[in-house]
C-alpha cells in the first residue's frame, strides 16, 4: 500500500503552515487523496509533487489561480520541470541583470557620478531585453542573406505577425506587418515608420484564429518562458509559421563553434531543458532547415562573428547578446581575457587556421517552416 504523509509532515517538509494546507485543500488546489481514520489529510507521493510544483511557482510570483491552470495541465511531470527550470532561468536573468546594473551604479558612485533616478528606477522595472536591449541597434541588424531565406519562406503572405519583434529586424517591407514585442525598451526603439507594435507575450496573443497569412519570429524563442506553448500560438492565428532559431539539442555544432567549445562552457548549460528540435517542429507542424551563417554577417548574434574574433572583446557586441548576461559576469570575464590573451598570442589563429578558408559555417541555426 502507497505511504502517505500527514499533513503535519508535508508541512514541515515543505516549510509551509498546516493552515496554508488546508486553504490549498479548501480551494481544489492540492486536494489529499486519503483521510486517516481520524479524519486528518494524507498525502501521496503525488500529491506531494503537486504541491511541489504549486509552491515554486508561488515563489515565483504567480497567483492562485494562475498556478491552478498551469498544475492542472496534462503534461508528464518532465515537462512541468522543464517548464519550471525555464522561468527560474528567466528569473535569475533577471536577478542577474539587476545585479550587473547595481554594480556599474557603484562604480558610477564612486567616482563621484550620481546615476538619474530614471536610471536607477530602471534597475527594478527591467526584463532582461530592456537591459541587453540598449545595444541592439548598433549591432543587431538585418543579414540580407538570412532575411532573404525568411522573406522567401513567408510565400506569397501579405499581412505578417511578427512575434518577439524587437526593434524591428527581419520584418519584410512589402507585407503588412503586425508586431508583437513584451520589452517596453525594445518598443521605444523601434524606427520610425515601423510596423505597429503590440505589448503582449507570444504564449498569449491577442489576436483572433487565422489573423494573419503568417506569422514569423527571429532570435527569440529562446527567450520565451513556454517556447512550445508560444509556437502552437503562431500556428493558431497564422496559416503559414517560419521561426528562424537554433537546435540546442545538436552538440555537434557547439564543439565546432570554437568560442563554446574552448572559452564559454557555460553555455551548455543554458540548453538544459530547452524543447528539442523535433518539439519545436511539431508545436507548428513544421519541418526544419539549415542556415549557414556568413562569415561577414551584418547581425551580431552570438554566432555571427566566428570568424572574427576580435569581435567579442567589444563590450557593446557582447550587451547585445543574452548569452553573456545569462552566464553571468564571473563567466564573462574569464572567456573574455582568455581570448584576449590568445588572440594577442597567436595561439587563437592556430588553432582555428581552417575557418579562414570558409565562407559560410554550419553553427546549428534553423529555420522552422510550417
């Protein structure tokens, strides 16, 4: 017979009151699955990963009945982790980015330069974007030979839903686009003359069944809390999907990839969790195909400058990649004078002579297209 727990027990385990307990009991949230034969709650080994599961998400700053819809969904419990770990590393991107911003004030302090109190209330209203997003564009640009293979897989659509939009990068001029961008900070830069821009999450748009001829996202999915829950959103107001992104899932390219093979480790384990490449494909019915990135690409994401190394020394290129915010500055600051010093050495240059004679490399990017 399954072991039960009292309710005592749980809560002690679980560092909560028995009266929160019996509220979660009251309200259907986390109900026990056997009473004693005094009439006191028990708890199974399920009921516990429930209550699990209810409590970080608590944590994390969802309300009751948020937490009710997100427990009740009928994934199996990997996935609940996955889900979980995902807005935790969302979470500490946050924190992190928070704690970077505090450490330039104090170094701005204590050369005597007093910070705005804009800049210091945007220290706590930031999202990661509007931290990494100052930078964007003066090194994230359109690459016409990437936007080419975008513009030519979106077919003949003529409105377009651009999701996780940013600034405005990729979105087609002759087609009627809609943006969808959550980052007040990437709003605000978007050119004039720009697509119009609505505030809203990609596992949320605001938009009817079948809006649009299409719907398309570049270099961003990675930053979506749910990316599977987001894609199956494309498909529900699109007809047609294309998502420029990457296989996380593919270690090939990473150890191809000299910068996360020798210099930031760290970057595998940002992967941990990420949906695989057949979970995206499937989430818009999809297929996935290859994208080599040119050796002198216009856009600076983390990949584009593999033949140009010097490239990521620059303060302003790396500000305007998530990665190095999300592996924290220890990380950053170790990968950076190691290349430093190896570039200055001549030892970089051995080891990578053969990337001077490619064009183009296979660093695991793909285009999604259902």
């Amino acid at each position: 017979m399954e072991e039960h727990l009292t309710v005592g027990r749980v809560a002690e385990l679980a560092g909560v009151s028995v009266r929160t307990l019996h509220h979660y009991d009251e309200i259907g949230l986390l109900k026990p699955s056997m009473r004693t034969g005094a009439g006191h709650r028990a708890y199974s080994a399920d009921d516990v990963e429930r209550l699990r599961e209810v409590l970080a998400y608590r944590r994390l700053g969802f309300g009751l009945r948020e937490i009710a819809d997100l427990v009740d969904d009928p994934a199996d419990a990997a996935a609940h982790l996955c889900r979980l770990r995902r807005l935790l590393m969302d979470q500490r991107d946050r924190t992190t980015a928070m704690v970077t911003a505090i450490d330039r004030e104090l170094e701005a302090r204590a050369m005597g330069i007093r910070t705005t109190p804009e800049e210091q209330l945007k220290v706590f209203g930031a999202q990661l974007y509007d931290t990494i997003g100052a930078d964007y564009p003066a090194t994230r640009r359109t690459e016409p030979r990437i936007a080419t293979r975008i513009w030519d897989a979106l077919g003949d659509a003529r409105t377009v839903l651009n999701v996780g939009a940013g600034t405005g990068s990729y979105e087609p001029p002759d087609r009627d686009v809609t943006a969808v961008e959550p980052s007040a900070v990437m709003r605000a830069q978007r050119p004039p003359g720009a697509a119009p821009c609505v505030a809203a999450a990609a596992e949320s748009l605001p938009f009817e069944d079948q809006s649009f001829d299409a719907a398309m996202a570049v270099s961003t999915v990675h930053h979506w809390p749910d990316p599977v829950a987001g894609l199956r959103e494309m498909r529900r107001v699109a007809r047609r999907v294309v998502v420029f992104t990457y296989d996380a899932a593919d270690t090939g390219w990473r150890q191809r990839f000299w910068l996360t093979r020798d210099y930031l480790p760290e970057f595998a384990e940002l992967l941990v969790g990420w949906p695989s490449l057949a979970d995206l494909t499937g989430a818009i019915g999809g297929r996935a195909e290859p994208v080599l990135v040119p050796w002198d690409c216009a856009d600076g994401f983390f990949e584009a400058h593999w033949r140009r190394p010097e490239a990521y020394l620059d303060e302003h290129v790396r500000r305007a990649v998530s990665v190095w915010t999300r592996v924290g500055p220890q990380a950053e600051r170790r990968a950076v004078s190691t290349l430093r010093a190896d570039l200055s050495s001549g030892r970089w240059a051995e080891r990578n002579r053969d990337l001077v004679a490619l064009d183009a490399a296979e660093l695991g990017l793909r285009l999604l297209v259902a």
